[in-house]
C-alpha cells in the first residue's frame, strides 16, 4: 500500500508518516518500480500502534522505546502519564474556575479583569496582610466574585482576616448565602464554624430562615451562633440552645443578653420564665449553673419571672436565694 493509500486509510497525514519515517518509527523498505515507499500489513499494525500509544499521551521517544525495547516498564510509564494528566486537569480546573469567577462578576472591560485577577491573587497570598487588604478593597475596586470569598472565608485561619471577609461577604448581600449552606454541611468543623459566623453577619430573611436551619444542626458549635444570632434577630427558634449556654457556661452572658432581647415579647418572656425555672427545678442542674440561670431571670420582664424570683428567694441554696433576693429589690426600685 503506497503512502497516500496509507494516509487515507489510516487517518494519518503523508506529512506525519514521512516525520514517523524520519525518526525510525515506522520503516516502510519495501519500494514499488517507481521507487516509492510501499507498506506492508506490518507497518500498518506498527502506524495504529503508534496512533493508540499517542493517544495516551506519550510522545513520540516514548512511543518509540514502548515499541521497540523489550525491559520497557509499561507500567512505570503508565503511572507517570495518570500523575501528569491529574495535574493537567487539576491546572486547568483551576484556570476554569478563575474564568468563570471573573464572568459571575461581570467586568465592564480589560481594567476590570485586571483589578478581578489581581483581588483573586491577593485573596490567595500567603501573607495575612495582603488578604485582609484584598478583602477591605473588594467594595472599593472591582468587586470580588462572591464564590471567591466564600471559598476564602471557609478556609481563612486569621481571625482579622475572617473578620474582614466576613464584612465584604455581608456587604454582598443574598449571594452567597447557597454557597454558606453547603459549608454548614461540611464534614469538617472549622469549616461549620466559619461559614455559620459568616451567615449570622448577613442581614435579611434569607440569612435568618438559614440561621433557624442551622440552629437545628448536630454541630454544637453551630447551634450556639445561630442561636445568639437568632436572639439578636428577635427570633426564638434558639431559646433552648441559649438556655444550654447558660448552664455549660458557654457564652452565657452573652446568651442571658439574648434571652433579655427575646423577652421584650410577653408571651415570649412567659414562655423563657417557664423554661429557666424548669431548668432550675432539675436534679441534674449544679448549684453553679442554677445561679447563672437565676441571673438570666434579671432581664426577664413580668410578672411570672417576679414570681418565679419570689419563689428562688427562699431557694435551699443560699447562693441562689440571696441572688433572686437582689434582683427582686433592683426590680421593686425601678
């Protein structure tokens, strides 16, 4: 079969089987009359021999010490090529999403792509600083992609840093309130932990229905933010989880402040009376944490938290009563 044949057969371009020829791939040795190169059956199985090994990736040297060198370690060589195709994929994953990053932003021109790449770049540096200042300037210069600073946010270990992505993720809005809730179901706890925080900076009714989710959660943590935050939003989904605070001593001042707001309702503050005097009534609940609880009665209006602190005022632990005993006369003065 002469080379055009070949070339018409095989996929293969003269151009291509010539080159093969020239490095010793393939070597047609048979000639027509005329003197042209003619392929045997055998060269033929050797050019698609070639073409599959190409298609893996190997070059041509390779392809041709596969071929022609009876030791040749296949699977070394094989091992070599899925290492070098995963840091292929994993570049060019990367540079897909910095694209699509700069797309969701919307650039109004070339300066505006610029100012994005170099925010993404800062917002990956090693130095704190950088970052921080990368996230601060995100309101000022081309915005950042709101993926982007989930992403950075998630994995920020600098706690002014997180601090400061956190203000320009609020300032984003909505956005990225999907990208937040699959944090909250992340299988690590710093990363729950994070993205929880970052949500309850987040004003409006998106934020706060994620928040009443979260305060459902497994994670401890994670109850505990949306709860203070919830509290804060006038919202009771997290009085219990604020009541466990109180007693675990976790935050509780800043729980008891919580339940305070909370209470401005009436029936919220019946409702919160009730469910600390329960919590005191329990056998379980130590002499420390009945105090702490009794204090938290100091910012409960009404009249059942009154009467609830009339009743601890002659409580058997004298820590408790003289404590109930002196909000009670901080009540009766105002």
């Amino acid at each position: 079969m002469l080379i055009g044949e070949v070339a018409r057969h095989s996929g293969v371009s003269a151009r291509m089987l010539r080159h093969y020829e020239s490095l010793g791939l393939v070597r047609p040795t048979v000639r027509t009359g005329g003197g042209y190169r003619e392929y045997s059956d055998e060269d033929i199985r050797r050019i698609f021999h070639i073409e599959s090994l190409r298609s893996l990736g190997l070059s041509l040297r390779e392809v041709g010490r596969a071929l022609d060198e009876p030791g040749f370690a296949a699977s070394e060589l094989v091992d070599d090529l899925i290492r070098q195709t995963r840091e292929r994929i994993a570049a060019e994953t990367e540079l897909l999403t910095r694209l699509r990053r700069i797309g969701s932003a919307e650039p109004a021109g070339w300066r505006d792509v610029l100012q994005i790449v170099a925010l993404l770049q800062a917002l990956g540096s090693k130095s704190p600083e950088t970052r921080q200042r990368a996230a601060l300037s995100s309101a000022e210069e081309a915005p950042v992609p709101v993926e982007a600073l989930v992403e950075a946010v998630l994995s920020e270990k600098d706690p002014s840093v997180a601090g400061a992505l956190r203000w320009a993720l609020a300032r984003s809005g909505d956005a990225s309130l999907p990208l937040l809730a699959h944090g909250l179901g992340s299988a690590v706890a710093e990363v729950r932990k994070r993205a929880v925080r970052s949500v309850a900076e987040i004003p409006g009714d998106r934020a706060t229905a994620l928040l009443r989710e979260a305060v459902a959660a497994a994670d401890v943590v994670v109850r505990r933010y949306a709860a203070l935050e919830l509290g804060a939003r006038g919202v009771d989904d997290g009085v219990p989880t604020l009541i466990d605070m109180i007693v675990e001593e976790v935050n509780d001042v800043d729980a008891a402040d919580a339940l305070g707001t909370l209470a401005g309702r009436p029936a919220l503050a019946d409702r919160i009376t009730g469910l600390l005097v329960d919590r005191l009534a329990r056998d379980a609940t130590r002499p420390p944490a009945r105090r702490r609880l009794t204090q938290a009665l100091a910012d409960i209006p009404g009249d059942t938290a009154s009467h609830a602190l009339t009743e601890l005022s002659h409580d058997e632990d004298r820590a408790v009563a003289l404590t109930a005993a002196y909000i009670l006369g901080l009540r009766e003065a105002r």
